[in-house]
C-alpha cells in the first residue's frame, strides 16, 4: 500500500467505480473497514486492494 490510510479518510476502489467514494471506518492491519456511498459497509483487504485516495477539493 504505497499511501497510509487512516479513518476518516475518503478513498475509491479502483475495481469498483460504481461503489462511488467512501469513507475509512478503520483499519486494524491489512483490514481496512470502509463506508461507501452505493455499497454500504465493506471490509477490504488491503495485502489484494490498494484503494484510491480522493483528494479533498474544497478550498
């Protein structure tokens, strides 16, 4: 995982645009709990999924 992912984060799953953006619950080691907008709750393996970090674009 090349960026550190911390709760309250907003990230994407590259494999899964539909989801739409979600945010990091947790992370307990390579088990990253995020809440998507069109997916709910899911558990992400980050060692197989490197998730998307979304850039804050309010200024």
């Amino acid at each position: 995982m090349s960026a550190t992912i911390e709760p309250g984060m907003r990230v994407r799953h590259p494999a899964r645009p539909d989801w739409g953006n979600g945010q990091v619950q947790s992370v307990a080691g390579n088990r990253i709990t995020v809440n998507f907008e069109h997916a709910g709750k899911v558990l992400i393996n980050a060692a197989v999924v490197e998730l998307d970090v979304v850039e804050d674009d309010r200024r």
